[in-house]
C-alpha cells in the first residue's frame, strides 16, 4: 500500500508538474508574442539584410558589408556591450561563368542549369567535354572498375527521399554526394562531377553548397558542379537513351588566400550572474547565388530580435544574454571555432546556447541536447507554449555553430522550424526575401525569446 | 487501498491508451504518408484545376468546367458509383472595369487597388465621387450623426488583430465589415462602402468575399468594394492630413438570376457496413480573382486523393466512403444545404465528415465537433500521427460546408493546416498553384486519409 501510494503520488505529482501553470511566466510569453507580431523588427531587419547587402559569402565585400550592418544595428539597441571578434576566413569566388550543355549527337545540344560547388576548382578555359556516368551514391560507383570511371564526369543522381516527414532527415541522406563526390570520383579517374541539386522539388535552380577534396593534392582535384533537379532529370532521361552522349561544362571559380572576417557579439550583462553566459545566435555569412534570406538572415535577426525582445518587455535576464553571429558556417566554421576556443580560453561558462538556422519558417519547437534530467525539464514547459503551438521539444543535436560549446552540463538547442520548404531555397538564387513570411518568421523569434526566458527565469 | 488501486489502474490504464500502440495500424498510416509523398496526384489534380481552368465563381462557365472535369477524374478512379448532384446557384458577375483613386485636390489623384465585394450593386456608370468617413467597426459608425455620414463612402479600416497565433480568429474578429458594412452604412445615408481587406499582409491586393444587404430593398442597396491593406494605410493617412479629400470609385458588377449547377459525388460502397457513410469533402466553387489554388482547390484534390489513396493501399473501408466537391460555398452554400438535405430525404446516416477549406499548408491537426467521449478516443490516437508532426485534436467547428450534415451522434471534423500564411491568398489575385507547396499539400491529403482511415478502422 505505501509502495503504491508513494508510485500514484510520483505519477500524480509529474501529471501536475506537466500541466504546471503560472501565470507571471504565462504572462511574460504573453508580452513575448504580442510585441513581436505587433512591433518586431526582424522582418525589416531581414528586408535590409536580404535586399540592401544580399549575398554574402565568407571574405566577399558583402560578408564585410553584413558584419558592418550588425554591428551598427546591434550598437543601435543600447546593449551593455558590442564587438566584433576577428577570424580569418576562406575566400572562394565563384568567378565570371557556369555554363553547361548536354550533347546528344556532334553539334546539338540542350543547355541545364549548373553551379559551382563551393571550393570547387575550375575547368580548363576551354571547358571540359566527357561522356557521363551516372551513380546513385559512392557504394555504386566503387563497384565500377576503373577503367568504366576514367576520362569521364561522374554524375550523383540519387535523390533526397520525399517520404521522410523531417526533410532534413532526407538531406542528410543526399548530402555525401555533393560533400565528397568530387574526392571519390577523382579517386576512379574521373574528369568532374556533376550532382543532383539537394532539392525536393523539381526546378530549374541549381543548388549550390561546400565540398571538400579530402587530402587530395591539388593537381588531381576535378572539378564539381551542381545540376537543377530537372536538368538532372533531364540528363538521366537522356542518358537512357544514348549511353555515349557527352557533357561540357565549364567554370572558373577559385580559391582564394584567407581573409580578415569577423563574428559579431553583443550582450545584455546578468543582472544576478553574469559569469552563466547565454548564448542566441545564427550565421552571418551566406551563399552566394541569392540573398541568404532563410539560410541564415532569418537566424540572423531571429536572434538579434530576441535581445530587443527582452529590452521591449523590460525583462533583465538573471545571466548574461549574449547574440552571436557568426561568421563563415556555409564553408569552414571559422567563426564557431573562433569563438569556442577563444570562450574556452577565457574559461567562460556557457550554461545555455541556442541556434536558429533551419529557416524562417512556422516554429514548431526544439531540438535539444542536453542531459536527460535536463530535457525533461524542458518539457514539462511544454503547456507554457500550447497557445503559441509549439509542440516539439525532442532530443537532438543543436546547430552547426553552437554545438562547438557542448559540454556535460549545458544545454544546446536548435529552433525547429516547419521543414517542408525548405531546400526548395537552400543554397539556391531563390532564396530571397519574398521567399520570407513575416509571420512566420517573427514566430521564431519569439519562440526562441520565450525559451531564452524560460531557461533564464527558472535558471535551469 | 482498493479504491486506490482502482484509481491507480485507471490512471494506468488510460495512460496505456493514450500511448497505445497497434503495429497494423501503424503500417497503414506509413502506407498512406509514403504514397502521398512519393506517388500522390493531389498536386498534378490542382495543377489542371488552378491552371488550365482557373477561378470558378458558382454559375460561371469555369465552374461548370470544374464540374466536369471532377467528374471525369473520379469517374477515372474507378469508384463504385460518380454522380452530379442538381442544386440551383447564385450568379453574380464582376463586370468589365472596377476603378478607384484618391482625389487629394481637384484635378490630383492617386490610384488605389479595389475590388467590388461579392454580390454588391454598381456604381453609376460614372462612378461615385464622396467624402470619405473612417470608422473601425460598426460601433464607431452607430456612435456618428445620420449627418456625419449621409452622402459620404463609409470606410471600414480595422485591421486583422496580428498578434492572434490562429489567423481564423483575425479573420473572425474582421470580417463582419466586408459582410454587413454596406447594410449598415447605407441605414445611415452612405453612398457606399469601402472596406480594408481582410490581410495580415501591408500589399496591393484587394480581396473580395461574400457581403450581404440583410433586408434592404434594391433601391437602397449601395456598392461595396475592398481596397487593398495598403490602399487602406494610404487612404487613411490622407484623410488625416485632409479630412475633406473625395473618393472616387466605380466598378459595373451584377447579379443575375440563378442558374443550374452540381455538387459532384463519388464513393466507395462500404463492405460490411454499407449504409454508414463517412463524408470528406471540399468546395469546387471559388472567388474569380485568382484561381482558387488554396480556396478551395487544395481541399477538392485532397478530398479526392483520399480515394485514392485507400485504393492504392488496398484498402476496403467498412463503412462508405463518399467525396462530395460542394458548389456555391462562397457566396450561398447552395451546394451544401441541397446535399444535406438530399441526405435527409434519404434517412441516410453520416457518421462522420471531413472538410479541407482552410488552405494547402503543412497540416497540424483537426477541429473536431463531436461528442466528449469520441473527441476523447480521437485525442488517443495522437501517437499514431507523432512520426508525421501532427498534434492538434481540437474540439471546435468542422467546416462550412460539412457543418450541415450535424447529429447528435456523428463526427464532424475540419483539417487544420498552419495557418499564418493562408490569408495572404484568401480570395485575392495572388490565390493561385505557385503559392502551393507540393509537400504541405500532400501531407494533409495523408493525414485526411488517416484520419478516415482510424475512424473506419475502429468503427468510432
């Protein structure tokens, strides 16, 4: 009897801590959402972001241009402390043309849409004219003989899985091929690499993204493009019927020396303890080929907006609130590195870090790393969010830049956005500002500030 | 103790059935996400619906195509039987000019974006040219002078309330202007209405929708047009600079008299419980402006696809499985008063219907108007729709054109998509096919059909 008491008494006292209410923080959320639907100002920061400096990749002008603005901008909102920390970055250019054709009998030719992948090399001047292979993946082109491989394009056609609900799950599938196509295919002989865009939809925008040519030394790198979804399409279909066409590419994009770049930090310092740190931050740099709108100028003033949101509602969080953008995520993380090792070598104490960088799209919650202790706290606020329908609180990795601060006792965590839309945008010229939901996107914010708050007012 | 444990096992019980688990059922639900995402035709369906008919106002040719090509393509489904359903329509009739501008002194005008609201009278061939009086709601005009507003345009400028989560409550608390706004304004003498369209977004898009004159006799009818939210903003910041501006507007819109048309209807004949019918459905009818991609083009072709969708997955329902395409949802419900009460004529007994009319967006869940014990096992099977992000079982009101069909005893139920973009489109130009994203529109086609899928399964 006592046994069982003690076990109803456990399960009761958890079904209320699950449904706990108070209003003082309900209120708060309240204030949070209210005043980023009605008065934010992510969205006109993005405007600016996405169609005033637009692309901005690591060691362009516009990356320079970019850190200048979020310095200003974060100057502007009287935070006790700005600055920009220096790293120095990659610079690939993309150069003046993309070009390619298919050739399905001497002199006839069809063109598709390609794009360099980041640090890829170029073609010769005159281009490059191979027959094709097509593959689905590295598995499939290591059962070829060498000889099937040599003096030809191999090209990766598998596509990302439409049936997975989470489309992350289905890029995470896809990814390899445009990662380390190049360096396996150079490795048989091969004379370029051509790769699916990683892409849902069908279209006509190749999707760029970075590559790597693993220890490859120089003279052997081959050159890697990205092909649309269609013009993929297109290329299989054609290949079908005539196994011996040919494909001409050609490119000059290059590698540059490094180059001065900079994070840009701005903090709100702990009214109580102000040696805990909280971290709210995105990627400053973005592909070239559009505006960066969703990847990452949505994470970008996301965070930023969070700060604002906290100086709106007159909350003074208890530890240091600290906004980070970072520099150069899309190709080196020069920035993430920079700025865990120079916080490790100040021995600060990073108690919280959270990431948006999945999109400005409709909020559905978190993905949490974190102790299991942790995480069930996270989600006994679960009813503090149902007004706002956030629904997911699950464990899993953070971000790509504030997953460098993971320790055992913190808690990282990555804004989950609706993922239906968006690799139609990823790394593509289409992704731009019309692409942005003003809504939607001032949801993340205030998501993000909500738990932000959480975690800060129950000092979890 | 014993009743304790009585208590505790119930507790334990019901936590069991609130996780419960059913392998068989789990494996139908993949079946059905995974053909809507790899193989569905809800897409190519709104494709041909949005672009080679288009908008399909009742009693328009472009509705009369729809209906004959939603019969044609459930005819091609093989269902058990297809059917058109007579019912009589409204026709009203935009005209061939709607015009408008803001003359800030004699001779100076600016254009603004207008559209005659949906069964409003015409202007004077030669338009009409007034004062303008501001108001918010109906309170603020009541509170005027029959003076203060006689021989003026009544504008009704209250904007959709932006820090509400579900849009469709903006939309509730705003939409009585577009309804009865020019009842209203004509008791008072107005010359006619110009109402803010109802839009969370600052665009240049009017949007039209149903408005009614209540009992006022023809000759005291007034026109009735939208202007744009930034027409809106424009208009109203003039008339703060210059209370006497004068606004022109004419437009040459026209009811006629009602004309034949059809609910379409399929259905799959139920094998072992043939005379219990579960209804999913949506409206062919449209607004003219754009082509009815969201509205309600998206719920037709997912109604259909659920159709579909059991007979690709072999499933047999026990119960009949009807789509009804209703007509004449926007402006007089023709279509679903006739089909209730065609059903009631016929003693046939609905034990659950399924409406999508609130966009093709990611779907979230169902509002669900039930009893409280079936809204209770419904809310138990939250597990089964985890793995595909679908979390709200709501009680709440189903649909326009479903709501007709309400028992006692019966299930009606109403998809509830991600709702912060859909009145950027509803029934303005802008509602066409490349506003809709393949992915969102076919998830909620699955989870119709799993929703369906359940409540067959377990008889509920």
């Amino acid at each position: 009897m006592k046994n069982m008491s003690i076990l109803f008494l456990m399960m009761f006292g958890l079904a209320q801590a699950q449904s706990q209410s108070n209003p003082k923080v309900d209120d708060k959320l309240k204030s949070i959402y209210s005043t980023a639907l009605l008065n934010g100002k992510s969205y006109s920061w993005l405007d600016h972001l996405s169609n005033q400096i637009g692309g901005r990749l690591s060691g362009s002008l516009n990356a320079q241009r970019a850190v200048d603005w979020g310095k200003a901008e974060l100057d502007a909102l009287g935070l006790d402390r700005v600055w920009l920390q220096p790293v120095m970055v990659p610079k690939w250019i993309r150069g003046t043309f993309e070009y390619a054709h298919i050739e399905t009998s001497p002199g006839k030719t069809i063109n598709v849409p390609i794009c360099a992948l980041g640090g890829s090399v170029a073609t010769p001047l005159t281009g490059i004219k191979a027959e094709v292979i097509e593959v689905k993946g590295f598995e499939e082109l290591n059962n070829l003989s060498r000889a099937e491989v040599e003096g030809k394009i191999v090209f990766f056609n598998r596509p990302m899985q439409a049936d997975l609900i989470n489309t992350f799950e289905a890029y995470s599938g896809c990814v390899d091929q445009r990662y380390s196509g190049a360096e396996q295919a150079a490795n048989m002989g091969a004379v370029a690499v051509l790769v699916r865009s990683v892409n849902l939809r069908l279209d006509d925008y190749p999707h760029t993204g970075s590559m790597s040519y693993g220890l490859l030394p120089f003279k052997k790198r081959i050159p890697a493009a990205a092909i649309s979804t269609n013009g993929a399409e297109l290329l299989s279909s054609m290949i079908s019927l005539n196994p011996n066409l040919r494909f001409y590419l050609k490119q000059n994009c290059k590698n540059l020396p490094d180059v001065q770049s900079y994070n840009v930090i701005g903090e709100i310092i702990g009214s109580e303890k102000p040696e805990e740190i909280m971290v709210v931050g995105g990627h400053l740099d973005s592909w070239d080929l559009g505006d960066g709108a969703h990847d990452d100028g949505a994470g970008v003033v996301q965070s930023m907006e969070v700060l604002r949101l906290f100086k709106e509602i007159n909350y003074n969080p208890k530890r240091t609130l600290r906004v980070v953008l970072f520099m150069n995520e899309e190709n080196g993380m020069r920035g993430a590195t920079k700025y865990a090792s120079v916080s490790k070598s100040k021995n600060e104490n990073h108690v919280f870090a959270l990431e948006s960088d999945s999109g400005g799209f409709t909020p559905r919650g978190f993905s949490i790393d974190t102790s299991p202790e942790k995480l069930k706290t996270i989600q006994s606020w679960e009813s503090y969010f149902e007004p706002y329908l956030i629904h997911l609180f699950v464990k899993g990795g953070s971000g790509a830049d504030v997953g460098h601060l993971k320790t055992d006792a913190n808690i990282l965590a990555g804004l989950k956005p609706d993922s239906q839309r968006y690799f139609d945008y990823h790394h593509a010229e289409n992704d731009t500002f019309d692409a942005i939901n003003k809504r939607e996107l001032e949801l993340g914010s205030a998501t993000m500030a909500s738990l932000v708050f959480l975690v800060d007012y129950f000092s979890l």
